[in-house]
C-alpha cells in the first residue's frame, strides 16, 4: 500500500517549509520544533484531574510525572512513555494522545518526564523508567498496571518489563508497544530502504543511538536494546507497527521472540503509515485509527478476552 494522502501531504507541507535535516539541529532546536505541534494537536479530552508529580529517582534527583485520571472510576494504569529519541518530549507535548488514550481505555496515564540525552544518556532515561514505574505501582496499588510507549518509549516500556521479571519488580498486566526500538542494529534491509526514508530516516536513528549510547560497547546491553534480552516470563503484548518505517524489522523480531518464548503478542501493522504517526493526533487521520486499536487492546485485555 503506498503511503496515504494525508502523510503525503503532510510531508509536502514540510518539504515546502525548508529547515535543516533533523541531524542537523542542535537538541535545542529538536525541541523547540517539536513544541510547535502542541498547537496544532489542539487539547484533549476532559479529565476528572490533571497532576504534575514530583517522582524521586534512584540517584537523588526526580523527574515531574504528568497523572492524567478519566473520569468514572478508573480500570487500571498505564505508564506512557514519550518517543523522541531519549532526546526530546514533554508532558505538554504529549498530553492530548496521553487523554485520549485514558478516554479511550478508562485507564489512568502517567506521562514520565524522563530526563534526555545528550544531557542525560544512558542510562538515566531507563533508569528514570523503572522509577517512575515503581512509583506508579506504590500509588496506585491493586490496580492493573500497563506500560506503553511509542519508539524510543517503546523500547524504555520493553525495557522496564523485563527488569520487573528479571528483580521481581512490579507486576506488568500488559505492554502496549508503538513501533518500538529494540535493537541497535542499523544495518538491516529496513534502514536501508529508500522507501523508509521520512520524516525518520536511518541516518537520524544513528544519530538518536549516538547522542543517547556514546559508548557503543553499552548497545548491546539488555536495557538498550530489549531483544538482547529474555522474553521468558514478560507480560502479553500489543504491537504497533508502521510499514514505512525503519524499525519495523525489529519490531517484528521483538513480536516473534515474544511468541517464541510463550509470550502471548498481538501484533498489527498500520499499511501506508510512516514512523511516527501515532503521536500526531489531530493531525493524521492514522492516529486515531492506532489510538482506537491500542485503546481497544487494553480494554480488551482488561475484560479478560
């Protein structure tokens, strides 16, 4: 399926509008480009509250934790984590997929403000992970606990599932994975394709694993790339996947040792979506049709079927 209009024309506007390659911008400049959308996603649904945290981590510090609660009672919490890299992403930015995701799931959301590289590179961002996760299952104990996230929050929510099995951590109902990262590895066929060639190219991926991982003895290690790791004994699993997208293979070798280990793996792939998509909501119609699924998936999943 070729990619869909509304991508197409997305990426045209871009193009029009010039600006350097993402691996030309300073972060900085990352991330102001990236608060630009805020606007244009336009708010989110109500919620019954809305809470700034102050989350204490392991190394002394703490990182601001966005609980974003439904109304109703609530039917579990998810602890989303932002994509961008390890190197950019806000509550702010991120808060209206976060409400829509709580609407559309009865669920609490937590938004982590894990800290960024180049600031902040491995391994604070998985460590901040698994304390915001801790915190998470110590407030709201006896409620089901889901982690999710998309790209680099993809791999950060494989990464924290498996530290709960490996330190009999936290009990993780399910992972919600949005074309997760999960392995280092850039030379495969999907880097490589022209078609993959977005708004996430291969060549900013290597740039994301430099800036976050400068030791690349560090990549192979478990928590960098979660399909190093042990899939026996995790949580089920919903997968996301785009099919122009750089990290699909990977995405769908995590699916496959997940289901190779027992695991039980839904996996879908968004035809004529690109690497991102599922974050802008309001903005490509592929957002609502990927928030609609996972919502679907974790309610499903909290009925039992």
């Amino acid at each position: 399926m070729a990619l869909d209009q509304a991508t197409a024309g997305f990426l045209a506007q871009a193009a029009e509008a010039g600006g350097k390659p993402l691996t030309e911008l300073t972060p900085d400049e990352l991330r102001t480009m990236n608060d630009g959308f805020i606007e244009l996603y336009g708010p989110g649904p109500d919620m019954a509250s809305v809470e700034n945290v102050a989350v204490p981590t392991a190394d002394g510090q703490s990182i601001n934790v966005r609980v974003l609660t439904p109304e109703g009672d609530p039917r579990g919490v998810i602890v989303y984590y932002h994509g961008g890299g390890w190197m950019v992403g806000t509550a702010d930015q991120f808060d209206t997929l976060g409400r829509q995701i709580a609407a559309g799931t009865g669920c609490t959301v937590l938004l982590p403000e894990y800290r960024l590289a180049p600031e902040y590179p491995y391994p604070t961002a998985a460590n901040d992970a698994w304390d915001a996760l801790t915190w998470a299952a110590g407030r709201f104990a006896g409620q089901p606990l889901i982690v999710s996230g998309d790209s680099s929050g993809g791999n950060l929510a494989a990464v924290v599932a498996q530290r709960a099995v490996r330190e009999n951590g936290p009990e993780i109902s399910l992972q919600a994975l949005v074309y997760p990262v999960t392995d280092s590895d850039t030379d495969t066929e999907c880097y490589r394709a022209p078609e993959n060639q977005l708004m996430l190219d291969g060549k900013a991926m290597v740039w994301f694993w430099e800036t976050y991982t400068p030791d690349p003895a560090t990549r192979a290690n478990w928590d960098v790339s979660p399909l190093q790791g042990e899939a026996a004994g995790l949580p089920p699993a919903v997968i996301l996947l785009a099919q122009y997208d750089v990290l699909r293979a990977e995405g769908e070798a995590y699916a496959a040792k997940l289901a190779a280990a027992g695991v039980p793996v839904t996996t879908q792939q968004f035809d004529g979506q690109m690497h991102g998509f599922f974050q802008f909501v309001n903005i490509l119609p592929g957002s609502a049709a990927g928030v609609e699924y996972l919502s679907t998936a974790v309610t499903d999943h909290l009925n039992g079927k």
